[in-house]
C-alpha cells in the first residue's frame, strides 16, 4: 500500500503492507537524507534506494496491527537508519491487509496524520527518479498557488505513468487519455485513466469502447489515448483530497476511484457536484473577493456544456527504461527486477554510484567453496551464503544466511534468505521464499516456493506454486506437534 513523509510543508504517505520489510530503510551517501525502501513483497536481500525527498524531517509509516511489531523490530535494529530521522508507526485498528487504498485514507487515524499536502507511495514502488524533480515539476505547475496558503483548497495533483514490460505477464496496465504538455516538461494533463482489465470487462459488456459525447466535442483536437503505461501509484496530492476521501464514501481505488474520476470531472458535466469537490473547494470561495455580477438585474447563466473549473491532475510520463521505474507486485515482476538490478556493478570493483549500485557482488566470499561457479556479473549473494563444491550459479539472486548445497545448478533465480538448496538441485526461473527447503535431486523450472515451504527430495516441476500445506492451522492446537 504506501507513508508520510513532511518536509518544507509537503508530507508523503508510504502504506505498508504486512510483508513490508523495512529493514531496507537506509541512506545513501551520493543521496543523502533521502528515503530507501524495498517492495512489500520481500524482494531481493540487497538495500533498494528510492530517493525520495531531500531533507526529510518527519516520516510516518502506516502498516496493519499485524506488521507493527515485525516493522519496528525493523526500525530499531537496521544500523543504516541511524543517518535518517526515526519514523513513527501508525496501525489503525481497523486497517486490514486487504482493504483499498482510498478506505484506508478514511481511517481516523490517517486522516488526523495528514496535516498538508502530501505524497502518496506504494511499498512496491522501485525507483530511482529523485522526489526532488517531481516535486518542483508540480511546485512549477502550480504557479503562485503553491506559495499562498490561503490557496491550499485549489491546488491540483501529480501522478506517474511508466511504460509496463510487455513479457512480464499479469502485469495491470492502464489506458489513458492526456492533453499533451506544451513546455518542455513531460507533464500532460490527465483527461482519463482507466484499468485494462476494467477496459476489456466493460468492452465484453457494452460490445465496444463507449466514449462520452463531451470527451469527444471538448478534446477530440488535443486529447491523445494511450495504452502500454502502468500507474505507478506515485502521488502527490493537495491537502483538499483528505477531504474528499473523507467524504465520498463511494471511493475505494485511489488509482481507479479518485484518480479516474477527478481526471473526468474535468470534461464531464455534473461529476464535479457528485463527486462532491465543490464541498471539499468551498473554503477557497470564502477568501476571494466579492462577485459584484450578484448585484446585477440581468441574468448570468452558465453555459449548457459549462463544466466547473476543477484544480488540474497532472499526469508524469516517463519513457524508456532508464531511470528504472517498476512496480513489483507479482511474482513475474519481482524475478525480472531483481535480475535486472543484479547485473549492476558493485562500488567495490568499479566506483558505481548510481542509486542501486551494491557495494559487493559477494558479500562473503569466504564461504564459497573454491571448485563451484558463480557468473559474478549477473548475480548478488548475500551475506553467509554457504556455496558448497561443484555447484553453478548463473543470473540469480541469493538471499542472506542461505545454503546451497554441492551439485546445486541455479540459474535465473531469486532465493531469499534462510533458504536450503539440496544436493544435485537443478532450479531455473525459480522464486524460492524465505526460509523453505528444496529437497536432494529436485528439478524445478519457472515455480514458486512460498515462504517456509519444504519441497520433497526427487520432485520435478513445471510452473508449479509450493504452498505450505497446513498454513491456516492454529499453532496451539497441537496437531502434528513435534513431528519431523
């Protein structure tokens, strides 16, 4: 989900998920004072760098009451935290794991957390464009409005949209219609943003693409449609949208719900009032000056297609595939991306500074054994990872305080830490969670071992998912208690 983050006036909001391991916060010394964070999956053992906002002065996490412990265990022992300020951790009692990103902004104690404008991150966000170049993108956009606060209530938002990877499937596009920049900025006004997945349902619904006659008459000159671009769930949002959420109950996806309806209210009659913004902007009304046209005997009518002027929703466009920008929400995401950021040099061989630049490739080469192989420019093993005799490891990721044992093949893997690898194991486009076993002689291929998992000695697989098979047992019951 994603936090907040106050500095100069402006907070962000990062929501952590349960899985959120914040054990990756850190500072980086080219970037400092700046925000690191890791995917709500647990992703790679190496520390990502998300730079985020210089000069920091206040960070607040919002995790579920289920994090909360793990989260500050987290906080009070990672010594790469002690450069940056300590975050403080909210865990509203009603906030469950599953519940949407625009319910969660409703929480009473999320409301009372949000004091200004603010960011809005995910916890799954990879990226390494500085928070700085956004944030003075939309100070620019808002002209003076930013620097009155008696403007506070008619400031508009900031969104991102990166190009999504064709071959990673299951990847949540979305369609969306902008009105080009005019400046050299990549910032376009956002005019539509729906979910694919929504597109095809409402396309096998109405038999065809249904598009309003006022989006059609109002931009079909300007307005450009495009697909390919995913929602970074990257905000930043004007004070007034705590409001909103707070009032318009009916909003449950930031992404679909807000985001997709504030870009329409723009063009679409009516949506403005029953989206209820004209609440939510009214104490701006308060402040300016006095309409004299009131006094007048002549009747002032708006237009029949008047459309209330709604603050803008700016959409970030970025192309290409640097700087690297990715959600990593599913599974095929997290072994691309990690890959990705394994064949990044170290500090230590080549001076790298780039924002995910590892400082070792190995991090302990002592405990590989001298007649085994490891492609060092594709691959990360972490620290007291046990690489026994005449074992292959080719383009993978090897989490800390793992074991893999001799005649081991890896190739294309991520393996997270605490894991055993057995004898003779062949594994190739593998995901393997924390703290599970592969048994001796296993053959598996592009499978998904779930934390804690045990996999049986001489198992062949295909695209298979491993499951724990009692995961939802209570632990006091006693059933299979002691038991090998």
């Amino acid at each position: 989900m994603g936090a907040i983050l106050p500095t100069a006036g402006l907070q962000a909001l990062i929501l952590c998920g349960p899985g959120t391991s914040f054990g990756t916060l850190l500072d980086h010394e080219k970037t400092p004072k700046c925000l690191a964070l890791i995917a709500n999956r647990p992703m790679i053992y190496y520390p990502l760098k998300f730079c985020m906002i210089s000069d920091i002065s206040n960070v607040t996490l919002i995790a579920p009451p289920s994090a909360l412990a793990s989260i500050k265990s987290a906080l009070q022992q990672n010594p790469y935290l002690k450069s940056l300020p300590m975050p403080k951790v909210v865990a509203p009692q009603d906030l469950q794991p599953t519940m949407a990103t625009a319910q969660l902004l409703r929480l009473p104690e999320v409301q009372s957390c949000i004091i200004s404008d603010f960011f809005l991150l995910p916890c799954d966000l990879v990226c390494e464009i500085e928070g700085t170049y956004l944030l003075k993108m939309w100070m620019a956009s808002q002209g003076q409005a930013i620097m009155a606060e008696e403007n506070r209530h008619r400031r508009g938002g900031l969104c991102m949209y990166y190009r999504g990877e064709d071959a990673v499937k299951d990847e949540s596009l979305n369609l969306i219609a902008i009105e080009p920049a005019r400046s050299s900025q990549r910032l376009s006004k956002l005019l539509m943003s729906i979910g694919m997945d929504t597109v095809k349902r409402n396309m096998e619904r109405d038999k065809g693409f249904l598009l309003r006659q006022s989006f059609t008459k109002r931009q079909a000159t300007q307005a450009k449609m495009l697909t390919g671009y995913r929602d970074a769930h990257l905000y930043i949002f004007p004070y007034w949208v705590k409001d909103l959420a707070r009032r318009q109950e009916r909003l449950e996806s930031i992404s679909e719900d807000l985001i997709g309806l504030w870009a329409k209210s723009a063009w679409q009659r009516g949506l403005h009032e029953k989206l209820g913004m004209n609440t939510c902007l009214s104490q701006q009304k308060e402040s300016q000056e006095n309409d004299y046209r009131g006094l007048s005997t002549i009747t002032h009518q708006p237009p029949r297609n008047h459309v209330p002027e709604v603050p803008p929703l700016l959409a970030y466009l970025h192309t290409g595939s640097t700087p690297l920008v990715r959600r990593v929400d599913n599974p095929a995401l997290l072994l691309s991306t990690s890959l990705r950021l394994a064949k990044l040099g170290s500090t230590e061989d080549a001076g790298h500074t780039a924002p995910f630049a590892h400082d070792r490739k190995i991090v302990s080469p002592d405990c590989v054994a001298a007649n085994c192989f490891i492609s060092k420019d594709d691959c990360l093993l972490g620290s007291n990872v046990v690489v026994e005799r005449h074992s292959v490891i080719k383009e993978s990721c090897i989490g800390p305080n793992t074991k893999i044992c001799s005649g081991a093949r890896i190739t294309r893997c991520v393996i997270l830490d605490g894991v055993v690898i057995g004898e003779r194991c062949v594994l190739t486009g593998c995901i393997v969670g924390s703290r599970s076993h592969i048994g001796n002689d296993s053959v598996l291929k592009d499978c998904e071992v779930q934390e804690g998992n045990v996999v049986p000695e001489e198992t062949e697989a295909t695209n298979e998912k491993f499951m724990p098979l009692f995961e939802d047992l209570e632990e006091d019951t006693g059933i299979f208690a002691n038991s090998c």
